[in-house]
C-alpha cells in the first residue's frame, strides 16, 4: 500500500508540474481578456463595458491631461521628478513614463473596446434587450473612437488593432498606419457609435449620441474638413440639454454633470480622480508639480481677456495654483472631455476659415459673454483666428487641449519655439519598439 500511494503522489505531483510548465510558457498578452467566457450574459456585458469606461478614466485622471498642459506655455514645471521636467523642456526620451504610460493606457483601453466589440453581439440572453445592447455597443465603438483619436493627435498614425488581443498572434503583422488612415477609423468608429448610441438623456458621464457628434466635430476640425466641423459642432449647439452655463465656475463645481458637459468623466470615493495632486501646494496636501505661468495668471486676472475665468487658480504670489480637479476637497472630481464652449469654438474657427466671419465672431463672443469678457474686436479672418487661438488657451486652460491646438494649426514653433516637428510628436515607448518589429519609432527620436 505504501508502495501504491507512494507512486501516485508521484504520478500526481508530475501531472501538477506538468500543468504548471505548460500554464508559465504559454505566452499570453498582458492585456487579455478571454471574451469567450467573461462577456457571456447581460451583467457580464455591462460590466465589460463600465470596465471599458474605466480605462478611459485611467489615461484622463493625470496622464493625457499633464501631455496637453505642460507641454505648453500656460503650464510650468515647478516640482523635483524628471519625468514631469522632460516633458515641460519638450525633451522627451522614449522611456519618459508619462508619455509611455498614456500610449499603453489607451492600448489598454481600445483592448476592453474591442472585447466588448467582438463578444456583445453573440451574447443570448433575454435580459438585454436590443436598445440595451445597441447602447453597449455604441459606447464601445465611441471609447474606441477617442482612443484612436487621441493617440493620432498625439503619436502620429498607429497600429490599428480592431479585434481583442486573446493570444499575440492577432497582434502580429500590424503595421503602422498613417495619421489620416488612423483618422479614417476614428470616422468609421464614429459613425457606428451615432447610430448605435440613444438619443440624449441628463446622464452626462456615459457617451450619447450628441457625445459621437461633438467629437466628430473635434475631428473635423483637426482634419481642416471646416463644413464638416461646422455642421457637427451645431448639431451639438442646437440641442437645448447643452448650454453655457454661468458663472463660469459652474460647470465644475458640485453638483457635477452641468447643462455645459457633454461627456465628463465621473469619479467616486472608491475610484478616486487624484489629478489635483499635482496641481495643488504641499500646505493644500499635494506636490505642485504643475504649475500656472506667470503669463497665464496675468491673463486670468486681466478683466478684458479672463474675466470671471481667474476662479481656476486660488493662492497668491508664487503660490498661486490650479484648482479645477479638486473643488469637492474629496477626489470625486470629474474628469472634462468635451464641454459646449468647445463646440462654440470649434464652429467659430471652421466658419472663420470658411470666410463666414460675422458668425464665427458670434459664437466666439457667446464664449466670452458667458465669462465676462468684452466681445471682440477681431473683424478680420486672419484675426478672428487668433482670436480664437487665443481664447482657447484661456477657456481649456488646465484642459488637454493647447498643445495639441498649437500643433494641428502648425503654431507650435511660432508660440512655444519648437521648430523642429519631428518633436510636435510623442516618442512611441522604447519597450514598444523593442517587443513588436512592426512598431516604428517617430522621426528624431
């Protein structure tokens, strides 16, 4: 008998390692999500897709808006970690953990996009209804939308994975695609999401319809389509649940979800937003490693250019600090991802590049109204775009907009002084270019 159990414990132990051996070599992406049996029902489904939601809260709760702030001359680096001082120096190395962290979060993101995008469809269960999987479904299509989005004006073209990484054999073989095939997908994804998605409703943190077509309009206007960005930017206008609201402060002050969000991001206190920490001092509990400049802040105090717009900043003198992620005092503050002042502003430059000058100055003074500010004085089209630029860079301030507007209207080097383009782009992430031989770095990097 000894004998016996002493030969199954070993037979036992060799089936173990053997299974263990196989379950360690197996190569199985960081990024996997095996559809075939986690999305299988209606709870399922909805989890997946407020999963994929989450992702989006990742790369826009620090991350994505520090790219688009410090880069620029409204944001200045004012803390001790080099990563933070690469990127307000415009000299960014491959490995700079900010810029690899947003590329692989938005990966990570158009991954739970596309699980949700190949495994919703399939799902029998007489607990989602059509009109609930058509809205799982447009969501998806939209959050990958961005996502693209996003990496294009930010990366240059990229790899366009469309189905869901459940072994890396999907991902081989994927070449980099051109910023205006990358685009293309951005639409293609778009227009599904329009179709699917219902139509608007108060719930503000969750992509509706007018969500597809404001950011339609945003990539109209990076692609210099101006009648297209009109056209969508005053869809988006012309629906009365959108307003600008006043005072400006409003709109990100408790309660959140304002008549002036079309899509926010919302954060809990068990999902905490902690993006304030960089912008807040030591004596408000944070690191003030981003930081107002001084230009910025005379610009906000300036009555004819911020007006009511100088409640983003609070303190005094050198201590002086951005305050739009942390009004609550409890980390619960949204995220902004499209607000109706933009879509005012995009109508404004497109019917300014148009020739259309007496309305592009009526939407960009109904922006300035709402703040305060005097109308302009801009008459011409060469003006009023500057105008535009300009009000811009005080209306998104703290948002990740003026780095990435200085370089679709190709003023980077004639405002921040970065002439060489090959750098109006992020370095694809070295641990990229090194794992996958289809991935090509950007020039100059």
């Amino acid at each position: 008998m000894n004998k016996l159990y002493i030969r199954n414990a070993v037979l036992l132990a060799f089936i173990l390692l053997s299974a263990s051996c196989k379950k360690y070599l197996e190569e199985v992406p960081d990024n996997s999500l095996p559809t075939e049996s986690s999305i299988t029902d209606a709870s399922t489904a909805r989890a997946a897709i407020i999963g994929a939601f989450d992702r989006v809260q990742g790369y826009y709760a620090s991350n994505y808006p520090t790219l688009g702030t410090i880069t620029t001359d409204n944001v200045i680096f004012n803390g001790t970690l080099s990563e933070y001082l690469q990127l307000d120096q415009n000299a960014i190395p491959t490995d700079n953990v900010i810029t690899v962290a947003a590329y692989q979060n938005i990966y990570r993101t158009i991954n739970s996009a596309n699980s949700v995008i190949a495994a919703v469809p399939g799902v029998a269960d007489p607990l989602l209804t059509t009109a609930e999987r058509n809205k799982i479904l447009g969501e998806a299509y939209f959050i990958r939308a961005l996502s693209y989005f996003d990496l294009g004006r930010g990366w240059g073209g990229v790899q366009l994975q469309l189905k869901p990484t459940t072994d890396l054999n999907v991902l081989k073989g994927i070449k980099r695609s051109t910023l205006d095939q990358t685009y293309d997908q951005v639409l293609a994804d778009l227009i599904q999401a329009e179709q699917l998605l219902p139509e608007d409703a108060t719930v503000r943190n969750r992509a509706q319809k007018s969500a597809a077509r404001a950011l339609r309009a945003r990539l109209h206007l990076y692609r210099k389509q101006w009648a297209d960005a009109e056209t969508y930017a005053g869809q988006v206008i012309s629906n009365t649940k959108y307003t600008l609201v006043k005072p400006y402060k409003s709109f990100f002050t408790a309660p959140f979800q304002t008549s002036e969000s079309v899509l926010e991001l919302a954060y809990s206190a068990n999902d905490r937003n902690t993006y304030w920490n960089l912008w807040y001092p030591s004596s408000a509990g944070g690191q003030f490693t981003l930081k107002p400049s001084d230009a910025l802040v005379a610009k906000l105090n300036n009555p004819a250019i911020g007006g009511s717009r100088n409640t983003l900043i609070a303190g005094s003198g050198t201590t002086v600090y951005g305050v739009l992620y942390n009004t609550t005092a409890t980390s619960v503050d949204p995220s902004y991802l499209i607000r109706i002042a933009e879509l005012y502003l995009i109508r404004a430059e497109a019917r300014a590049q148009q020739n259309k000058l007496t309305e592009a100055a009526a939407d960009l003074n109904a922006v300035r109204a709402r703040a305060d500010v005097p109308a302009s004085t801009a008459t011409t089209q060469s003006g009023l775009l500057q105008a535009i630029e300009d009000e811009n860079g005080i209306e998104f301030a703290f948002e990740a907009h003026r780095w990435f507007d200085l370089v679709r209207t190709e003023r980077a080097g004639a405002v921040l002084g970065i002439t060489n383009r090959n750098y109006w782009l992020f370095p694809i992430p070295y641990s990229d270019v090194q794992s996958d031989p289809d991935v090509v770095q950007n020039p100059g990097y």
